[in-house]
C-alpha cells in the first residue's frame, strides 16, 4: 500500500492507494474515525459495480450503512441534490457520529462532501474515489461544491476529509475517455512540478494505455504527493501557491464554456488549455520550443487533444475574461519556464493570449491517435 500524508495540522489526513482497497474500505474507515455509521454517497453506475463491494467490508466492521444515490453525471452537482442528500441525513437521523463517504468521481465528491461540509455545520467526511481524476485531483485538498445554471462551482466550502481511500484496479471498468481526461492532470503535475515525473509518462505511455496497476499505483501516488504538497503550502487557496495547479485551466474553462460542458471532458479542455499555456510561455521565451513539442506529442500520445476547438478565438477570449483568475482587469495566467516549473505571471499581453488562441483554434485536434487507449466508450 502506498500513504501520502497531507499535513494540515489537525486536518491531517492519509490518502491510501492499493488495488483492492476498496474491500477493505471498513478496516480503513474503522482506522481512521470512530463514527458508528456510515452514510455512503454514490451514482448509479459506481454502486452498480462497487456498492455492495464497498458496504459488506462496512457492515464487517460493525458500521451501521445507509446509502445515497445520485444519477450519473455533472448534471447532478446541485444544490438539489444536496437537498435530498439532507433529507435523507434527516430520515437516516445522521450526526455528528456518522461519517459521510463519497463512493465514486468528482461528482459525486464534491456534491456529497459540500453536503458533509454543510450538515449540522460539518460531520466527518471519506473519500473514495473511482475515477482517474478524482483519484489524483478531485478527492484531495477540501475543495467541495456544486454548480449553479450560471456556472461550474459557484457554491462550495473548504471540507477536508478525514481518509481517502483510492483503488487503482477500479479504473479498469472506467469508460475510455473518462480515464483519458484524467491523464491530462497528470501531465499538468508533470510541467507544474516534477520533470522525472514528466519523463516517466512520456516512457509510459503503453503501460497506461493497458491500465497497468503496478503503473497506475505509482503515477497515481506522484500525483497525490504533488498535489498534497501544494494543499499544506496553500491550503485556502490564498496565497497564489495552489493557484499553480490551474496550469491550462484558464483557457481550458473558457474551452468547456464555448464547446458545452456536455461535449468536451475537463481533461481535454484541460490538455488544449496547455497547449495555448505552453504557446505563450514559449512566445515569452520561458519554454523552449523542443519542450513545447514534447508536451503536445505526450498528450497526442496519450489521447488527447491539443487543437480543434469549435470556437473562434475572440469568443473565447471574451469567455476566458469572464473566468474568475482575472483580477482587477489583469489576467493571471500560469505559465511554465521549462518542463516541472511553474510560474505565474500576472499580467500576460493580450495579443499573446489571442495568438495562442488562434493556434488551437486552427490545429487540429490530435484524435487521430486516440485508437491506443481502448477506442471509444
Ligand atoms: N474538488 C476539487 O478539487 C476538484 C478538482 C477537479 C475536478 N473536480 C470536479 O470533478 C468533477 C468531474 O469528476 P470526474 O471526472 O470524476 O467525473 P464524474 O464524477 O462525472 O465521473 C465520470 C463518469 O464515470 C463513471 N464512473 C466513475 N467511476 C467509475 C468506474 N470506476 N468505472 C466505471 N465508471 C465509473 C461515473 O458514473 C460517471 O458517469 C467536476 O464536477 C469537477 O468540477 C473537483
Ligand atoms: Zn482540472
């Protein structure tokens, strides 16, 4: 088993990645709290194929179980579906005892936990997360919330969990382009912070492509290390650090505005969002050109795209003004100077931006290449 701590004083907490965990998800929950029962959150999908997985290791270990499921899907991250997580933590008769579990990806996640953010002013919270992305990005660091019709996120709280728990065999089952997107979060970690850790991918890409848990156990634990690190240096997301890990975030937000939540996965905006990151840094003489094409051929490797936005780029760019990194009129953009360095640059020429978003507009999408990771869900 792999550990990383996360050291928050005493919000401290162990992420844990094996591949069977999740049957044994009572002995770690039973470790890691001492609530008597559980409230487990879950969609559909992922109780179909881990619920019952998940509850009889529970009910081993003498937690009393009760069971939330939400539809899958980002349409289900509302402030209703909070509203009947409540409604059944009532029925249920739930306090501050009882542990609120997340069974499943960022959906589920951030719903249920703004739910245990929020129930009787925050109960004890887990996650166990299903999905490449939640296992290396959404699960860690307290961020929870849901989305409003005006946009992504717009409600949430800082909730830490108390455990989480990631199994690095679940995402065998996980829909070809589901695992996709969630590899371009680590080829952010990659360029953020750690160029070993970028070198491994680039030799990897077989390995990914067939899932390999060994692998996936290691590049996950990377992952969570890095993005531990930046949640103990910057835990509220106050001081710039954790901003960081919006590497290809601002253009990729405007990306998921223009094509259509529905359309594009975050990942893949994420992954066109470096490419047109890497342009300026590279325009800006931070990131030599050869470093820019190893990160466009590693995400091509990997099946994703790097171009083929379905927009024009001043529609784009007028998305990305409204995205909330711009600051008093300027946009913060962060950048890389070489592969594993970030820096943020406050005040990136507009041009520039415009320049970039005209390069991924024009080229093209890079799916070409995607046949190598299980061909599509
Ligand atoms: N809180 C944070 O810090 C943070 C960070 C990044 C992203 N997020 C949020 O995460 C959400 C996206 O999460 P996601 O990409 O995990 O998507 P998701 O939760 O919608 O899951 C994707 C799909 O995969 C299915 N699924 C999950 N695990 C599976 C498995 N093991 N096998 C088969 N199918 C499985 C789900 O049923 C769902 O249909 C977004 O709402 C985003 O805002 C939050
Ligand atoms: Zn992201």
């Amino acid at each position: 088993m792999r550990r990383v701590p996360v050291r928050l004083g005493g919000r401290s907490y162990t992420i844990r990645i094996a591949a069977g965990i999740l049957g044994r998800a009572g002995d770690e929950l039973r470790a890691a709290s001492d609530a008597e029962r559980v409230f487990l959150v879950s969609d559909t999908a992922v109780h179909r194929l881990y619920g019952a997985r998940v509850e009889r290791s529970l009910r081993a270990r003498s937690f009393r179980v009760h069971r939330f499921l939400l539809r899958p899907g980002e349409r289900e991250k509302t402030l209703e579906s909070v509203r009947r997580i409540y409604d059944a933590l009532l029925a249920a008769g739930a306090d501050r005892r009882t542990l609120l579990a997340a069974l499943g990806g960022g959906v589920v996640g951030d719903t249920a936990g703004f739910a245990a953010a929020t129930w009787h002013r925050g109960i004890p919270f887990a996650q166990i997360p299903t999905t490449l992305l939640a296992q290396i990005d959404a699960s860690i660091g307290g961020k929870t919330g849901v989305d409003l019709p005006g946009g992504k996120n717009l409600v949430g709280a800082f909730h830490q969990p108390a455990a989480v728990l990631a199994d690095p065999a679940c995402l065998a089952t996980l829909p070809a382009r589901e695992y996709r997107a969630g590899l371009a979060e680590a080829v952010k970690y990659g360029m953020i912070r750690d160029s070993r850790f970028f070198r491994l991918l680039e030799k990897s890409a077989e390995g990914l492509s067939a899932r390999e848990p060994a692998l996936l156990e290691r590049v996950i634990e990377r992952c969570c290390r890095i993005k531990a690190e930046y949640v103990a240096a910057d835990e509220r997301d106050r001081t710039g650090k954790r901003a960081e890990l919006n590497y290809g975030h601002t253009f990729g937000h405007a990306i998921e505005a223009a094509a259509g939540f529905a359309r594009v996965r975050h990942g893949e905006a994420v992954a066109i969002g470096m490419a047109a990151a890497s342009h300026v840094s590279m325009r800006l003489g931070l990131l030599d050109p050869a470093d820019r094409a190893r990160l466009l051929t590693l995400l091509e490797t990997l099946g994703l795209p790097v171009g083929g936005v379905p927009a024009d780029r001043g529609t784009l760019f007028r998305l990305l003004l409204r995205d909330k990194k711009t600051e008093g009129g300027r946009l913060r953009i962060v950048l890389t100077k070489g592969i594993g360095l970030a820096t943020v640059r406050p005040s990136v020429p507009e041009p520039l931006i415009l320049e970039a978003l005209g390069e991924v507009c024009t080229r093209s999408s890079g799916r070409r290449r995607r046949r190598s990771h299980g061909g599509e869900p």
